[in-house]
C-alpha cells in the first residue's frame, strides 16, 4: 500500500538557518503530496501541496519540489524563525479514490534564538 | 468563522474505562474524518462520515471503538472499553467535498490527547 517515510526528529536549528526536512513515498498511482504543519496547541493545517510532477508547492517561505524520478517532496525554507518551531507532517492521497491522506511519521522541528 | 473543535483537549483514564470524545466540525461541512496518531507513528485515519452516514470506516481498530454522528452535526468516538494501546492523540477533521471535486481540503482540530494508565 502506500506509504511516506520522512527524517527522523527532533530536527534542532538556530534562528535563520536553512531547513531541509527529507521526505520520500511509495504509492501505485500518482499521488497529489501534501506538507502539513502543527503549531503547539493547534489543529494540523496544510502548509503547501503538489498535484503533478515538477510541480512545486510553496506557501510562508517553505517550498517543497514533487520528484517523481526520486519519488520524494522535500521540504525546504531558506532562513527558518522561532515561529517555525511545529511538527511538520509529510502526506499523500491518490487522486483515484478519496482524498484521505496517508500520512508520515512527523518531523518536530525546534528554532532557537 | 469557527474551526473545528474537539472536547476534551486531554483525557487520564485506567484501563477497562469508557471514554468518549466529541468533534465538532466546521459549520456546514457534510464530511467528517477521525484520525489517530500514536505516539511518534504516523497519524492513521479511522472513519469518514458524509453527514450521519458512514462512508468509510476501514481504519477502525477493533469493535471497542464505536463513532456516531447523529443529526449530521458532531461526532463522538467512544472508547470501551480502553487497553494501553488507544493511548494516542486523536484528531477530527472536516471538509465540504471528499471526491476529486473542488472543497475537498480537510480542516483539522486541534486533536484529544487520550492517555490509558
């Protein structure tokens, strides 16, 4: 079935370092690819998606690129803040049935000043 | 306009309790989704309703999990009765549209933290 694996955290930077968080799925058809992000105390909200290959999601100065040849969807911001401290959720749907996400393990990503 | 809420944002109870927990999805959205993480696995869906309706309910764990929506309104997942294992965080989600249409992104609550002692 279909899967998405993403690094391990907790992922701990200073306040404008570059943030990759490395995400890769399997899935038997072709997938739309989601990054959501929950904030302490809050609902998980969608941060960006892709629907096709190449295609790259961005939204608050993350981006994240849909490779199908590497089938992954890494996220990336150039110059992370506190604000960004969360958990960041890498997910997929298949765009031939519902759209329930499957979703990884999560990433928690820790900014210090 | 409201989010989606979720009572009680945390729940202690013993092995062999009953719990139950409520979600209220956003004002007019027919689709309902329950999801549980478990600590530090991926958050795993469990049901979908379409108003009162059913409309999925593969990912449910066993039969000591019972969900309803009655009116098409709220939604409670009861737990009875509890083991270790329901210890989780469980999330409620909504939408409009569930198909390939357009209104099908899921607005999440901010999730029941269910600790089973």
């Amino acid at each position: 079935g279909d899967s998405v694996t993403q690094m391990e955290g907790p992922v701990t930077l200073s306040e404008e370092a570059f943030l990759t968080i490395n995400c890769t799925y399997t899935a038997t058809g072709y997938p739309s690819l989601f990054w959501y992000v929950q904030y302490p105390g809050e609902g998980l909200q969608l941060l960006l998606k892709a629907t096709k290959a190449d295609d790259k999601g961005s939204n608050k100065g993350f981006e994240a690129t849909y490779r199908k040849e590497t089938t992954s969807f890494h996220l990336e911001k150039g110059s992370v803040q506190v604000s960004d401290s969360a958990v960041y959720f890498c997910a997929l749907s298949d765009r031939g049935g519902s759209y329930i996400p499957t979703f990884g393990r999560g990433t928690s990503l820790i900014v210090h000043p | 306009e409201a989010g989606v809420t979720q009572f009680p944002s945390h729940s202690v109870i013993e092995k062999g309790q009953t719990v139950t927990l409520r979600c209220d999805p956003i004002s007019g959205h027919d689709n309902l989704y329950w999801y549980r993480r478990v600590m530090g696995k991926e958050i795993k869906f469990l049901l979908h309703f379409v108003k009162e309706s059913k409309q999925d309910e593969s990912g449910m764990p066993n039969n000591r999990f019972l969900a309803e929506r009655t009116g098409g309104t709220y939604s409670t997942l009861k737990v009875q009765p509890a083991e270790l294992e329901d210890s989780g965080v469980y999330f409620c989600a909504s939408s409009q549209g569930w198909d390939r249409g357009a209104n099908n992104e899921q607005f999440f609550g901010p999730g029941t933290r269910l600790t089973v002692l």
